[in-house]
C-alpha cells in the first residue's frame, strides 16, 4: 500500500508539475507572440503570477485538506488548474494569458499531495516517498524541457496549454482510482501554532530559503536561455539537440557520483557543491550572452544546470521532512512548498524586469548572487539529523 502511494502520489505531482513545466523552455518567444507580448516585464509577469497564486493558497488549501479531506481538495485543486489551462489555450492576448496563468495557479495542492503521502506512510519509509516527490519534479523538467520546443512547433503554445488542462483531468482520475484510500484523521490539526512553530525554526527557514532560490533561478534562467540558443544558431524547435545530451550525462554523473557522497553522510557538502555549481553556470551564461557563444559552451553550461538542480530538487523535500518535527511535518511541508511557489513567482517576474532592464547580462549577474547568498545561508544549516 505504501509504494502504490507513493507511485500514485508522486505520479500525481509529475503530472501537475509536467503541465506546469512544458510551457517553460518556450514561453518567452512563443508569449511574445501575442498583443501586448512586446513588454518583456510583462510576460516575466505572466509566466511567474502563477507561483504567486500557489504561494498565497498553499496554505490555505493544506487547511482545507486537513478539515474536508485530501482527495476533495486534491480534485478541486486540479480541476481549477484545468480551467485555468482551458483560459490561457484559448487566449489572444498576453493579458488573456495572465489571467489563465492564475486561475492555474489557485489550483494549489502541493500542500495537500504531501500530507496525504505522509498520511499513507510509517516514518521509517515517508522519507523515501517524499524523495520520490523531489526526483518527479526533476524529472518533469527535465522532459519539459526535451519535448516542449517539438510540441510547440507544431501545435503552439495554446496547444500546449490545452495539453496541460488533458494532464490535469487525468490526475482526477488518479486521485480517486488509483491514489490509496485516506486514513481517518485523528485529532485537530495544529493549524496556525503549527505553521508559527516552523517559522520558528531556523534549519527549516533555510531549507525554505534554498527551495526559493532554486526555484527563482530555475524560472529566471529560462527567460533567456531559449534566446541564446537561437542567438547560437539552433532553432527552438531543435533545442532539444542540447537539452537531451546535457541532461543524460547528467543523470549518469548523478547516479555515479553525487547521490553514492550524499548516502555516505556528504549531504551537506553535496548541496554546497551543488549551490556553488549553479552561481557557476550563471557567470558563464553572463560570459555566453556577451561574447555570442557557440552550442557546445552552452551545452556544458546546461549539463552543469542539469547535474546541480536535479541533485537539490530531488533532495531537498526528503531533508525538509527529516529536519521538520513529526507533530508539525505537514505544516513544514506546507511553508516549503509555499516558498517553492513564490520561487516560481520571483523567477518568472524578476526574470522578465532585469531583461527588459538590462538584458541577459544583468539577469545572469543577478542569479549568480541569488546563488551566492544561498551558498552562505546553506552553509550554516545542520544537517546531523537529515542524513540518517
């Protein structure tokens, strides 16, 4: 029962996270395409308010699910991502893409995806299970990103939208046919003495911080890299020629390397490596969007983003669930996956401000002291009691 749980429920994740993803390698040219797409801090603004929204209703939707039930709450959320994605297929204009962008995003379940996963599952075996939560998200973006600039050729970003609102269908019929039944709920949920409590609690604040700044950087990053990919001389609908080697190597490295260090008890050196990795990329894309650079630097460049952002998305979640008290793990779980959303938020609004500002120059220089502020506030957490 406990791996169909946590199959379905990080399945589930996949698919909300697959929808939300696709659009991302080819919003910022396929968005420009439309009136009003012309202002690059405005389709910063329509690719992040979706982040906004899932910050604002993480929360409040976690509540919900502790008084009404998971699955109830898993449904509406998703069938508010639909709608949301039935709005943006069918716009003509970037205003019309903003608004569906939101209504996506106030379908927020994360909060309530890992509670019930956390319900369905001993202590012994959730960290597992909320791994599996982490290796999904990394795992749909890394396909996002292979077979969105394809998609969107041929079917165009309101075909991909469309496809979204058909993923997230298909995740109501998992919660109620495939997801385990929930367990009664025993007891009243700690509600705001819980969530008080955590942000209290100063190793969880900086695992909030580092899954907000991964995040920021993962959306802002993407406002430029399709351009200097065309700048280099692929087209969008061949940038997967870069994508898919960077990322298989990747993983490769990952498996071999990385991931043996961190089940050694390496993990914190194994997040700084990988924080310090990031702020790397980003200066070479600042050197890359200067000096009009070739495919194969901007390869390595991503191979780099791959290998780090895999390794910390996949963890991260897993070590937030060992540092987080039991009584107040799902509070915990509620405020990270809220800083995660206003990630999403900040990545896709500050992104399209500092390009229209000053370029990918500035927006590159930015994520890489993002990254660096991260690396100083990571090295201080104490990570003894998440390595075991």
């Amino acid at each position: 029962m406990e791996r169909r749980a946590s199959l379905s429920l990080a399945g589930l994740f996949a698919l909300r996270m697959l929808g939300l993803f696709l659009v991302l390698p080819v919003f910022a040219l396929e968005a420009a395409q439309y009136a009003g797409g012309d202002d690059p801090a405005k389709v910063g603004l329509a690719m992040g308010i979706y982040g906004l929204m899932q910050a604002f209703l993480q929360i409040p939707m976690g509540v919900a699910s502790d008084r009404w039930g998971r699955k109830p709450v898993l449904a509406i959320g998703l069938l508010v991502f639909a709608l949301g994605s039935a709005i943006a297929a069918t716009a003509t204009s970037l205003d019309g893409l903003l608004l569906g962008r939101a209504i996506q995003g106030a379908g927020a379940i994360s909060a309530a995806i890992t509670a019930l996963l956390a319900d369905l599952t001993r202590p012994q075996v959730r960290t597992k299970g909320m791994a599996l939560v982490g290796i999904s998200i990394a795992a749909m973006f890394a396909l996002s990103l292979l077979v969105a600039p394809p998609l969107a050729a041929r079917i165009g970003l309101s075909g991909l939208f469309g496809l979204t609102a058909v993923l997230a269908a298909l995740g109501i019929l998992i919660v109620w046919w495939v997801v385990p039944v929930e367990p009664a709920r025993q007891g009243e949920s700690s509600g705001m003495a819980g969530i008080l409590s955590v942000l209290q609690n100063k190793p969880l604040l900086r695992m909030d911080w580092g899954v907000w700044s991964l995040h920021t950087v993962q959306v802002a990053m993407w406002m430029g890299v399709p351009a200097l990919l065309v700048q280099a001389g692929l087209p969008r609908a061949d940038h997967w020629q870069v994508y898919l080697p960077a990322l298989v190597v990747s993983v490769l490295v990952l498996g071999g390397v990385l991931f043996r260090l961190e089940r050694k008890g390496y993990i914190k050196h194994v997040m700084l490596f990988c924080i310090a990795l990031l702020a790397i990329v980003q200066l070479g894309l600042v050197w890359a969007a200067q000096s009009h650079v070739g495919l194969w630097p901007l390869g390595m460049l991503l191979f780099g983003f791959f290998l780090a952002f895999n390794a910390l998305e996949a963890s991260q979640p897993s070590i937030t669930s060992k540092l987080a008290p039991a009584a107040q793990r799902g509070a915990a779980l509620g405020v990270f996956n809220t800083a995660q959303s206003l990630g999403f938020f900040t990545g896709g609004a500050a992104g399209g401000w500092l390009l229209h500002l000053g370029g990918a120059p500035m927006l590159y220089t930015c994520c890489a002291v993002a990254l660096i502020v991260w690396w100083w506030v990571a090295k201080g957490l104490d990570l003894s009691q998440a390595t075991h």
